[in-house]
C-alpha cells in the first residue's frame, strides 16, 4: 500500500492565503440575508410582522425559508425579535444609551 500522506491535497479544498472567510458564498449569502431581514423587519409598521410576509420580501424558495428561520432564531437570541405567535414575530427596536456630555464625565 502505498503512502498517500506527502500528496498534496485536493487545491479546491484548501483555505488561500488571499482569500478571507468572509469571501465563501455561504458567509456572503448568510450575511446578505441577515441584512435584508433587518432591513424588512425595521422598516414594518408596528414591528409585527408574519413569516410569509419575510419569506415574500426575501423572495423566499425552500432553501431560503430554512435560511430564514436560522436568521430569526439568531434575532430572537440577541433579542432582536420576539415570537408573537406561530409564524407571527415582532421587531424589538434596538436602543442604545447616549453617553453622557464630555462636561459631566
């Protein structure tokens, strides 16, 4: 048997130096859809909004609805979103603090 071991490996399957994590299609894609719910959700009238309505502003497919759900299951993690009811969230808006002015710190 010979030993396969000094072989270089499959090139396609090998990080490049020049290429960043962040340049997969896969992270691309994630953080594309990440953006765009944020964007739907912020921008709905009163915060409450179903699944259908994201998958349609998504132009959702079966891939994408499953893409979708681990979208909102990380928003309702970071409270970003709240489950209203089956298929029904509701946009919690994100407040900051304001710093206190430079003359009373």
């Amino acid at each position: 048997m010979a030993d396969n071991s000094n072989e270089d490996p499959d090139p396609s399957l090998r990080l490049s130096a020049e290429r960043a994590p962040t340049d997969f299609p896969a992270v691309t894609s994630a953080r594309l859809m990440s953006q765009n719910t944020l964007q739907f959700i912020s921008s709905v009238p009163g915060g409450v909004f179903t699944l259908e309505q994201l998958e349609g502003a998504l132009g959702g497919d079966k891939f994408a609805k499953r893409r979708i759900y681990d979208v909102l299951n990380v928003f309702q993690g970071i409270g970003i979103v709240a489950r209203v009811a089956k298929g029904v969230f509701r946009y919690v808006p994100v407040v900051l603090p304001t710093p206190p002015p430079a003359d009373q710190q």
